[in-house]
C-alpha cells in the first residue's frame, strides 16, 4: 500500500497507512524498521542512508526507483537541553516538491543537516523560539555560509520575537552586520498565517518561559504539526487538528514534572494532546539527554493507541 490518495481515506485509513513499512527484501536483514518511519542502513557500518539514496531503492510494491514523497520528514535531532551523546537538539528537515524547510536549529543540527542537505540547499528555517537548544547552529551556518567564495543569497529565518537578537549577540557590531546580510530575519507574529514556498503555515502561541510558536504544515493534501517546547495546553490540539503526524516534545516521564513550571510536556501528555487533536500519527521528540526513552514510548503508549515513533537522528518519515 502507498500513501498516494490519502487524503481521500478515513482518519482509521491513513493511521494504518503510517503504520506501514516499505522494506525492500535484500535489506531486511540490515534494517531498522520503526513505526511509521524507516531507517535504512546501506553500509556494513550503519550509516543511515540519504534520502537520495532511499528513493534509489525499488520497493516489493511495485513503486518505481526515485519515488518522491507527497512530504517528507528527516530527523536531524531529537534532545532537549543539550545532545545526547552522537545526537542532536530538537531539529527536522521537511521535504517537499523540492523544497527543504527546517524546523529548529539548536545545537549540533548543522553536522547532521549536511549528511542529508548541503547547507546551501536549505530554502528556509523556522525557529520556534530562541532557546539555545533550538536556533544555536544557526551561528555555524552563518560561518558557513560567510566564508564561501561565492555569496549567497540570504536565507530566509522565520522566528519569534528574541530569536535574532540572540543570535546577533554573539558577534560585534561589525559581524552582527554581516549576518544581517547572511540571513533574511522575518519576525513572526503567534497566530498569523502565511505561505512560505510550498507550504501553508499556521502558528500558535504555546505556553513556555518563552514565546514558543508551535506551527503547522500543509503541503499536497498533507499537514505536520509540531509544538516546539510547551507546557500542556489545548491549543496544542486545535493546531494539530486531524494532522496527518504530529510532533510533539516529551521532556519529560511521569512524575519529573511535579514541582516545575509547567512549560515542558511529559511522554503521557503528548499522548494526551494526539489523542485529543485525532492526528493520524505521534513522533515523540525533545528528549531529557539522560531519560529512558523506552520509557517515555511506553507511557505514552498507554494513553496514544495509534503510531507512535520516537525520534531518532537518521529517521526518515512519509507524512501521509
């Protein structure tokens, strides 16, 4: 079964959709196969492959070598706070018609960006908030970007209010101008909806120490929504409305909450939200470096009875 028509079918329909793998045969016996999204390992090293690489793969349903996906989700980091060991903060990659949007860019998401994207590639970056663990490698790219031979254009960064100013803070006046110039600072206001290549944006104002924009994709009859950081709130549902993936932040197990500000979600309330917002499927994200997340599948689990994904760098996701 492919996910073309899928936005003909009932919400029951497209969730078992999500839950299906392509698994060419001559690589089951070297591939890890997650709920809804595969990793596929092409080298005797394990090195997940490309996107590029995985639409080289003919499938046992008869689809054609170079296949290309309504919209397309890479993980790229999946930590809050600070990486895990060999990861990355909370970022994604989302393809589509040739488009490459960004979702956050913390810390150690340029390294990973590159076994996917050449940095030049990217159309443009959405950032959520102005949390270190969510725009720090936007720093590294201006680098990158400033010492090509050959200019580019100026990337367009889409972000809430204090986002650019922290990122301007780390260098002089002189260098504050130059990523002036290296990037095209659009400030968004919460709730506005506007267009950015392909996509139709919607953002919402989600509860943090912060303001944290959760937003919504909606691209070739596909929609992704995701929270960023934020406490529990309905309006976490009313964004993610009948998406067909929903990612949401999961700092937290039960329990570790208690005594905080409410402003992370743990595992069970992001289970919570996708039951209530009837998405067809959950991706589980923002990790506490040092949690189980084993755990954090497991509670949610126990509230979220359709897909369920954790991120993990290197994944790749149909959103259909």
């Amino acid at each position: 079964m492919t996910a073309r028509g899928v936005a003909a079918r009932s919400k029951a329909d497209r969730r078992r959709v999500l839950s299906s793998c392509v698994i060419p045969e001559r690589l089951k016996d070297r591939e890890a196969v997650h709920t809804s999204c595969r990793q596929v390992y092409l080298g005797g090293d394990e090195t997940p492959a490309s996107p590029s690489e995985l639409e080289s793969v003919d499938g046992p349903d008869g689809r054609l070598s170079g296949y290309h996906p309504a919209m397309e989700l890479t993980i790229l980091g999946a930590s809050g706070a600070w990486p895990a060991p060999g990861g990355a903060a909370n970022g994604f990659l989302v393809r589509t018609g040739g488009y490459h949007l960004v979702l956050d860019f913390g810390m150690a998401l340029l390294p990973n960006l590159q076994r996917y994207l050449p940095h030049e590639q990217i159309d443009a970056i959405f950032i959520s908030h102005e949390h270190w663990d969510h725009c720090l490698d936007l720093y590294p790219l201006f680098l990158a970007r400033f010492f090509r031979s050959d200019p580019l254009p100026p990337l367009p960064v889409l972000a809430p209010a204090g986002v650019f100013d922290r990122i301007m803070a780390m260098e002089d006046e002189e260098g504050a101008g130059e990523i002036r110039k290296s990037f095209e600072f659009r400030k968004v206001e919460p709730g506005v909806d506007f267009e950015v290549g392909p996509f139709a944006v919607r953002t919402s104002l989600l509860p943090h120490w912060v303001p944290n924009l959760g937003v919504r994709l909606e691209a070739e009859n596909r929609a992704l929504a995701y929270t960023g950081d934020t406490g529990t709130s309905r309006d976490i549902e009313t964004l993610a409305r009948e998406a067909d993936v929903l990612i949401a932040e999961a700092s937290w197990l039960d329990g570790q909450d208690e005594g905080r500000d409410p402003y992370h979600l743990t595992a069970r309330q992001a289970g919570i939200h996708a039951v209530g917002a009837n998405v067809g499927g959950l991706v589980l994200a923002h990790f506490w470096p040092t949690n189980d997340r084993e755990v954090s599948r497991e509670q949610a689990a126990e509230v979220w009875e359709g897909p369920l994904t954790l991120a993990e760098e290197g994944l790749v996701l149909e959103v259909a």
